[in-house]
C-alpha cells in the first residue's frame, strides 16, 4: 500500500467558499432603511413625551396619517413657529 494514497489531499477552501453559498435576488440589502412610523393617536396616547408634548401632536398632526417620530416633531415645530 502506497502512503501517498492512505493520506488525503488537503485543499484551500477559503477561496471558494463564497461561491458556495446560494444568493436569493430577492433579499433585502442591509443597507436599507425600514422607517418605523406611529399614528396621531400613538403620539398622543404615549408616555415617553410629556403632556405639553401630547397636547401640541393633538393639534399638529392629522387624523389617519402615519408619521415617523422626526416628521411629527418637524410638525409640532412648525405649529409652534406658526403660533409665536
């Protein structure tokens, strides 16, 4: 019995292993964003905002509208700006 045969040939599979690994063309990239958005009546009925806050998106924001958390004090903003 041949040694050469007994022991088998190692190969390098770091090279290669991405090409390995199935790629579905519809995964999202990681890069995109998912903008998490709230109702008037979430603002409203939260309390991580004090209660001038809570009154202020009662005025500012509009019924059956989904804003992201910038957005609505963007609005609460500009109501405010508008007032004074």
């Amino acid at each position: 019995m041949d040694k050469s045969s007994s022991n088998p040939k190692k190969v390098d599979i770091s090279s290669t292993s991405s090409d390995l690994v199935p790629v579905k063309k519809d995964t999202p990239k990681v890069s995109e964003k998912t903008e998490i958005t709230f109702t008037k009546d979430q603002f409203v009925n939260t309390s991580s905002y004090p209660g001038y806050m809570r009154d202020l998106f009662k005025v500012a924001l509009k019924d059956n509208v989904q804003y992201t958390i910038e957005k609505a004090n963007a609005e609460v903003n500009s109501l405010v700006e508008r007032m004074f």
